[in-house]
C-alpha cells in the first residue's frame, strides 16, 4: 500500500475503533458510578456478618461486570488491527451465537432503558463468519434504535431480533418501533460521515462500517426498510 492510503486506512481504523470504545465505555462509567453510589449511601450494614457478605458479592459481580467490558475494549482493538487483512480466521457457528454475544455486551443498557427485548431464533444453519465484526454490526444497529428511543424519550420501546433460513442463505431482521427513516434519507445512512445527530456527536460510521463488514468482508447483504411504526435492519449471509 502507498504511504497516503495507508495513513487513510489508519485513521479509518482509529475511527472505528473510537466508535466501538464507546458503548462499553459508557457501561464502565455506570457501573463504576453504581460502585461509588452503593459506597457512599451506606446502603450495606457493616456491623454485621450479612451486610459484610452482601457488600462483598455486590463489589465481586460490578467488579467482574467492568472486567468484562475491559476485555471487549481489548478485543474490539484486534478486531480493528485485522480488520483489512485477509488471513483472519473465520468463525464456523449457527448466527444465534454472535447476537447473543452482542446482548451480553448491551442487554443491561437496553434494560436500564426500558426497552424490550423479544428474540426469535428459527436459523439453524452453519455460517462461516469473522464472528467479532458481526458482533460489531449487530451492536452498531441495536445501539442507532437506542438512540432514537432515547431521544424521543418513548415508552413502550420495542426491539425484535429475528432469524430464519432461506435456501442457501441465512437472514437476520432487527426491528424496531422508533419511528420510520425519512424517505430522502434512507438512500445515505450507508454513506460515511451521514449523521442525523451531529449535534450529539454522531459520527455517521456505524452503519458506513457495518456495510463493509457485511458486504466486503463476507459478501452478504445489509439494507434498512421502514415498516409497521419503524425500521427493519435486515442482514443476508451465505450459508457455508
Ligand atoms: N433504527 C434507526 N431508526 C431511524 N434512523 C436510523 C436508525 N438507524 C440509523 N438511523 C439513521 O442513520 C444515520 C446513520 O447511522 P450511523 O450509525 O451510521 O451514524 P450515527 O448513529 O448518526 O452516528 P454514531 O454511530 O457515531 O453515533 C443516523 O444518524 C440516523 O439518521
Ligand atoms: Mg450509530
């Protein structure tokens, strides 16, 4: 590679790597606020044998809650190192097992949101795939409907996975009831760089990144249609 679009290909990297940081790096800062709250309101009785006990398994399991997060800091940097190399190592599994990854990293958040969760896995096919980037995707796109939900501060919010087999292919659709993309929208949320919340810090590369993983790295399909009170992400890979 030339020096120039090897400097791009770096800062595109850091750039993703940036992305990614943040959902688990808002969970740490929760979690430690949590740890700091919990200590300071003397919620545990000290004097006694139970409330040791207590105070004690409650700082193990936050403990082991930022422990985990820190390693999926960790992970998320290999996966961008190899991100555009191509002697990675595929991952042979059923698609159930990276989205329910992905819920590991982002269930506590959508519950702290109240927003509902409803799975429906029927794929029972082998796919071969960089699991880690499918990780990534899944999140980026459970984490746009987050974003929205938040902003419109709406009540019954409602995310559902699902996951079928086609003949020799497997398709994932993850809707959700936040409200539809405006039509002359819907043809840039790919793009790089497209935000719709700029004035939030919104960088516009999740999805930009997402198509990449989905449509170079594993030559599958990614597309977002509105239907019923929102959006549909749906997500096409080869079966193997
Ligand atoms: N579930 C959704 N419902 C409505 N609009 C969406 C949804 N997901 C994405 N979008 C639109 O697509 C745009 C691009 O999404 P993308 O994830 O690439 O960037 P972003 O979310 O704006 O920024 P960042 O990911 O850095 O926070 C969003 O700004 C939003 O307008
Ligand atoms: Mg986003």
């Amino acid at each position: 590679m030339e020096i120039q679009s090897r400097f791009a290909a770096m800062g595109e990297m850091l750039n993703m790597i940036a992305h990614q940081w943040r959902q688990p790096l808002a969970s740490i800062g929760t979690v430690s606020f949590n740890l700091k709250y919990k200590l300071l309101s003397g919620k545990f009785d000290l004097e006694t044998k139970k409330g040791r006990d207590e105070q004690l398994s409650f700082f193990s399991k936050k403990l082991d809650e930022i422990e985990f997060y820190v390693q999926n800091l960790t992970t998320t940097i290999d996966d961008f190192r190899n991100f555009y190399k191509t002697d990675k190592t595929l991952t042979n599994t059923t698609i159930e097992n990276p989205i329910k990854n992905t819920l590991k990293i982002i269930q506590k958040d959508l519950q702290t949101n109240n927003i509902d969760i409803k799975l429906d896995f029927k794929s029972q096919s082998n796919i071969k795939i960089y699991k880690n980037e499918i990780v990534h995707v899944i999140l980026n796109i459970l984490k746009n409907a987050q974003d929205k939900f938040l902003e419109k501060k709406m009540k019954n919010a409602k995310i559902e996975i699902s996951t079928k087999d086609l003949e020799k292919s497997i398709k994932i659709d993850i809707y959700d009831n936040g409200g539809k993309i405006k039509d002359e929208n819907l043809d840039f949320i790919f793009e790089p760089y497209f935000s719709t919340k700029k004035e939030k810090n919104g960088t516009g590369i999740g999805l930009y990144m997402s198509k990449i993983i989905i449509e170079n790295n594993h030559h599958g399909k990614i597309y977002a249609t509105n239907i019923k009170e929102g959006v549909c992400f749906s997500i096409i890979l080869d079966c193997m």
